[in-house]
C-alpha cells in the first residue's frame, strides 16, 4: 500500500483522522516500525496512546502491525508520552511508539517513535514510507500483553523530588491525557494541587492544550488568582511541553524557566554545557556564562534537541515551545510533569514567592512566534535569497544553524523555515521597546527584499 507523505513530518508522524491516518495506515506504520525494530535488534516494544478519541483503536491498529513484524508489544494505555518514553528505560525495551496528536487539533493525531533508545526523526520517519512502499516488511507472528506503569512512575519521581515546603498549585491539562497522572504525582510530591480541566476529554472542551499561546492560559491566569496560589503549570495535549505563571499571573516561558534550571543544574555540575533552541532568548546564554556552564545554541526541534543532549552529555536541554529535557538525576527525554517537579523543588528550596525568585532573572521585551504563510517549496526559495543578503548585516552576529539569527548588542531576530507547515517563523527580542522595533522592522525589510528578489510577494 502507499500511504500519504505529507503524514511524515520531521520529527513524528502526523495527520488527519480517517483521511490520512486511517486504521489500515496505522497497521502498515506498526509493520514498518516493527521492522525498523527488528533491524535494530529489538524483540520487545512499548505502545501507548493518548486521550483523544481516535487513539484507542489507532493504538489497537499499531499492535497489530508490531504484532505482524514478530515483535513482543507491551501495552501500557492511556499515558502521557513521556511515561511511554519512561516505561523505554523502567522495562529495557529500547524501542516504544506513543499514539498521540500532541497539541494539534482533536481530529489529528499521530505517532511519536523511540528505537535504539533514540527518537525516530527525519530520514528515519521517510524511511517507514519507502519501507511500505516496496513491501520491504519483516514478517512473524508476535504478542501483545499490558502493563501498567504508573505507579512505577509516579514512583521513581517522587523518589528523586520531595518539597521542603508545600506549594499551592493550580495544574491544567487542558482536558488532555496528563489530567490523569500530573496532579497525582505533584501532590505524591508534596503539592497542594487545585485541578484545572484534569478529566480527559479528548475533544479539549474547554480550551486548546497548547501552552505557548497566552490565550490558552487565561483560564490558568484567573485560577491562580482566585484561589491565591503559589504558581500555575499548564500541560500540552500530550504531556511533553510545560507553561508556566506566577502568583501575579505573569506567564514564565521555557527560556526563562531554563535560566533557573540552569542555575540549579550548573551549581552541581560547573562547566558543563546546557542546550537550548534558537529561538531562546539571547539572556538565557548570558545567565549560562555567569553560572559557569556552556551555552549550546542548536536547530529548533524536540528530536534534534534531544539528539545533542545525547551528543554532548549536557544536564539540560530545552527549548522554547516548552520541551524541557533533564539528563540530570532523570534520562533525559522530555517531560513536562518532571520538569514541573524540578520547577517546585527549586522554588520550595526559596522561601520567596515565584515572581520574586524569577525576577532576578532577567526578561528582556520580546515578539511571540510569528507566521508568515507561504505556498509550498517558497519558504525554502525565500530563505536561500536571506542567506546572500545577511553579509550586508556588518553590526550582527550571524548564526545560520536553523534559519537566519542576528544577534545585535541589544537584541536580536530570527527568520527560518518550518520543519512541519509551508510558512516561516520569525521572533525579535530587544533589550527595551524601541530596539525591538528596529531590529523587527530591519528583518521584515530584508524579508521583503528577499522576495521581490525571487519573485514573491510578501
């Protein structure tokens, strides 16, 4: 069979319910990964599903086609993602496959990949298309038994994190599958836990599980207030990406939230070097530096974050759509509920409220991620054309990893393509209003310029 390409993104497996991902398409993905398994040397493989409606018979689709490459399926349910990636390490697997939309819409969903130890990405996912394609399939007859590890989970974190004092936090999950194992372990941690939309429903009733747009957050904002807590966690759909706000309701975003674990972190192990996306703040490596460890700029991606936190043997990584990986006293994949534990442990150490402790980090004035929609193949063309106009940029430093970044001496901006929609990505930061506007306005007429120079308009 032939599946649609357009399902294979850059780091998972995405698409539309019925229309791109139907139970034959699914079954065909479980062969094809169970064959990749197989490859690698892998007998036995973890599957579990998140909350939405679709993902109880695309997770039974999955087994059976595992089942079909000879491989032994540990069924573990309806998790978060990272307790797929946990039950990897706790059961010696290897290799899991998390059936989940993450924070897209309720009628997407998707498959996120671990073989070897290592997210599947890139060439790897394009690999299962070219697999099914030319029926390159290994066959057998394999099994399928479930486990619960949720207590096991719950278990190894509350073993690592115990609060010196009780913190009141309100917790949303959106109505997203963390809702059923977040508050449980929070308060086995030591927190008071109000829930915020913890019932699982898959069709997220009452606001988007995305923590990065503010507007998902205004719910979190006035619960916090009305119940006068200590701090606010909001979870994705799948629990890998953590929001946070103060008692004041001010929004900490990843970049910030990582200059206080790095601080932490680093205080432990100086010298060494935390990764973070380029996309992050300009700060963050200036508050790294002055903790004595190594900034690691790199390519915006969980799966290609997650690969130089393996390459170098950095304690941290995050980046800043809210993934936060601690390969410090934790396996270092990304999971939003033991990075809130982290979060609570550092600001239980303080005695001080959140918007104190966090205060004396600094913030600079920053845009939100900004879209520009393009038709496909054009955000590549445009990019091309930026790259031989950035030299005219005598007063920045140039960083081309992901994208074009020009960082100045009071700020900075960042233009690149999408991994995973025909649009690019801009987001400015400067040191006060007025340099905000002028590096945006210099990248926007570059931007234009680009365009008229391959014959876009912009």
């Amino acid at each position: 069979m032939q599946i649609d390409p357009s399902i294979l993104r850059a780091y998972d497996i995405r698409g539309l319910v019925d229309g791109q991902l139907t139970e034959d398409t699914v079954r065909a993905l479980g062969q094809a990964i169970g064959s990749a398994a197989a490859d690698a040397g892998q007998a036995r493989i973890v599957v579990g599903y998140d909350g939405r409606e679709s993902s109880p018979w695309l997770a039974a689709a999955l087994r059976d086609g595992l089942m079909a490459s000879g491989r032994e399926v540990i069924d573990i349910g309806q998790v978060p993602t990272p307790v797929m990636y946990f039950a990897t390490y706790h059961l010696e697997t290897e290799a899991g496959v998390a059936v989940t939309g993450s924070h897209n819409p309720a009628e997407y969903n998707g498959l996120k990949t671990i073989i070897g130890g290592r997210p599947l990405w890139g060439a790897g996912i394009q690999a299962l298309g070219r697999r099914i394609k030319d029926d390159d399939l290994v066959e057998g007859t394999g099994t399928a038994h479930s486990l619960d590890v949720l207590d096991a989970y719950r278990d190894r974190i509350a073993g690592d994190v115990q609060l010196q004092r009780r913190l009141k936090v309100v917790v949303d999950c959106g109505n997203g599958v963390p809702g059923a194992v977040a508050p449980g372990v929070l308060e086995t941690i030591g927190a008071d836990v109000i829930p915020l939309f913890c019932d699982v429903d898959g069709n997220f009733p009452n606001h988007h599980p995305d923590p990065t747009v503010p507007e998902n957050l205004q719910d979190l904002i006035r619960a916090v207030a009305t119940d006068k807590a200590d701090l606010g966690l909001a979870f994705d759909g799948d629990g890998d990406r953590l929001g946070v706000v103060d008692e004041n309701g001010h929004i900490i975003w990843a970049d910030r939230q990582m200059m206080l674990y790095a601080r932490a972190i680093l205080a432990r192990h100086p010298g060494k070097g935390i990764v973070f996306d380029v996309k992050c703040s300009g700060k963050l490596a200036e508050v790294i530096r002055q903790a004595g460890g190594e900034p690691v700029m790199w390519k915006t991606g969980h799966s290609l974050i997650k690969e130089k936190l393996r390459e170098t043997a950095a304690p941290l990584a995050g980046e800043m759509s809210g993934h936060l990986f601690f390969n410090d006293r934790w396996y270092g994949f990304d999971d939003a509920i033991y990075a809130a534990a982290r979060l609570l442990e550092i600001l239980a150490g303080d005695g001080r409220q959140a918007s104190e402790i966090f205060g004396e980090l600094p913030e600079p004035v920053s845009t939100p991620e900004i879209r520009l929609d393009l038709e496909e193949g054009q955000p590549h063309q445009l990019m091309n054309a930026l790259m031989g106009q950035a030299e005219a940029f005598d007063d920045a430093r140039i960083t081309t990893i992901d994208g074009l970044r020009m960082d100045f001496d009071d700020g900075w901006g960042l233009v690149r393509a999408s991994n995973t929609q025909p649009c690019l990505v801009m987001r400015f930061e400067g040191v006060d209003e007025e340099a905000l506007g002028r590096i945006r306005e210099r990248f926007e007429g570059l931007i234009r310029d680009a365009g008229e120079s391959v014959g876009i308009a912009i």
